[in-house]
C-alpha cells in the first residue's frame, strides 16, 4: 500500500513540494456561467470534427483560429469562485480545443476517442438553480442580478472577461 508520500510521487516530482501562489483568481459564477454559454457552440464543432477525423480514418486539418475565442473563454470560466461542475465542463471543452489544437502528435483513431472523452465530461455542466444554490438569499438575488446583467450587456461581459484572462495569466507566470 502506498503511504500518502509516496501517493504524491508523480514521475519523480514531489507534489507536496510545489508550491501554489496565494492569489489565484476567482472567477465569479455568473461571468463564468455566460462565457460557458457563449462558448457551447465549439462543443458541436469538436463532436462533428471528431466523427469527420474517425470515419475518413486520417487526422483532418482544421483552422485553429476558430477556436480561440472559445478557448479564452473557457479558460476563464474554469476558474468559476464556486461551481465544480461549471468548471470541469469548462476545463473539459478548453482540453477538447487543446488537442484538436495539438492533433499532430495523434492518430485518427486515438484524437477521436479522446475528443469524445472530453466532450463526454462536458456534458456535466450544472444548470443555473445549482450555481446560485449556494450562500444567502441576499448572495443569490446578487449573483442572479449579476448574471442577468452580463447576458444583457455584451460590452461588460467582454470587460470582465479580458480582465480575468490578464489576472489568470500573471497569476500562471507565479507557477513556472
């Protein structure tokens, strides 16, 4: 049986030895909630790219660029302050777009399945009522307000989302 020190060994690497910075960004749910709604789109793109790679048996080239956008925004949204499985869904669909991203390094066969495993993970996404579930009714009438605000006011959603994008990356610059 292994004992918890030797459970953290991971390809010679100490995990109990790194450290995380203090600081990491919170993303709040109603932010993430809409960037993962603007981005649901890329999910059939993935799942229609991954049946055309594994019928024509051939990793099939795609333009990047495309999804992008919906990568930032999913990056954002897997930082949610307190929504588990926004940000699996989020994490998962931003995973999926990484390998389509890196399809090189893959066989036909081998990129689809794992297409399908992200886009499977995906699918667990909570609805709005669980989002908010959490915290007093003051916090949820807030955090519904917020949400309904962002959906309504593109220009805002935009604002935040750059904001926490440049949070995110000078707090991923403290990890290397």
């Amino acid at each position: 049986m292994l004992s918890d020190k030797g459970f953290m060994i991971v390809d010679g690497i100490d995990l109990n030895a790194i450290e995380i910075p203090e600081g990491k960004p919170q993303v709040p749910n109603a932010l993430a909630a809409i960037l993962y709604e603007q981005a649901l789109p890329v999910k059939a793109i993935l799942a229609k790219y991954a049946k055309l790679t594994f019928d024509a048996g051939q990793v099939l080239d795609i333009d990047n660029s495309k999804l992008t956008d919906y990568k930032t925004m999913l990056k954002v949204a897997s930082y949610a302050d307190n929504a588990t499985l926004l940000e699996l869904s989020a994490f998962a669909l931003h995973e999926a777009i990484q390998t389509v991203r890196n399809r090189a390094e893959y066989d036909a066969s081998f990129l689809s399945r794992r297409l399908y495993e992200w886009l499977s993970m995906a699918e667990n996404h909570a609805c709005l009522t669980d989002i908010f579930y959490d915290g007093t009714p003051e916090e949820r009438a807030e955090q519904l307000a917020l949400y309904e605000q962002l959906k309504s006011d593109a220009e805002l959603t935009a604002k935040l989302s750059q904001q926490y994008k440049g949070e995110l990356e000078e707090w991923e610059t403290k990890l290397r």
